[in-house]
C-alpha cells in the first residue's frame, strides 16, 4: 500500500531481483520470493524498453501467506 501526499492510498505491488533504493522508505515489502526463482529470473532476464518490459509479463497465479 502508498500513501499518497493527498492522504490517498493506491494498491500494486513490485517483484525486485535485486536491491532498488528509489523504492527505499516509499513502499512495504510485503512478501519474499521462496519458491520459483526461476519465474523470477525470466522476468528479470526480459528485454526492456526504459524502464517497461518489451512484451506484456503476465503473472497467472500468486499465492501470498
């Protein structure tokens, strides 16, 4: 969750295959990759265009606990 300046929040989350201080004191973690590194490495490995992957990354199935 964000807590904008207006006092609004907003919901979305980042998967980091490594660390990103831009993110640092803005967002919660809320969770750790233990299972499907290797999902995780695919994403990393795709080609960008800035900072947004070239073709469409769809996660399909997540489970948080």
């Amino acid at each position: 969750m964000r807590v904008s300046p207006e006092g609004t929040t907003g919901w979305y989350f980042f998967i980091t295959s490594k660390d990103n201080p831009a993110l640092d004191g803005k967002n919660v973690p809320v969770a750790k990759v233990i299972e499907g590194l290797d999902a995780l490495d695919k994403i990393a490995a795709s080609e960008v265009e800035g900072d947004k992957p070239k073709q469409r990354i769809e996660i399909k199935k997540i489970t948080l606990q």
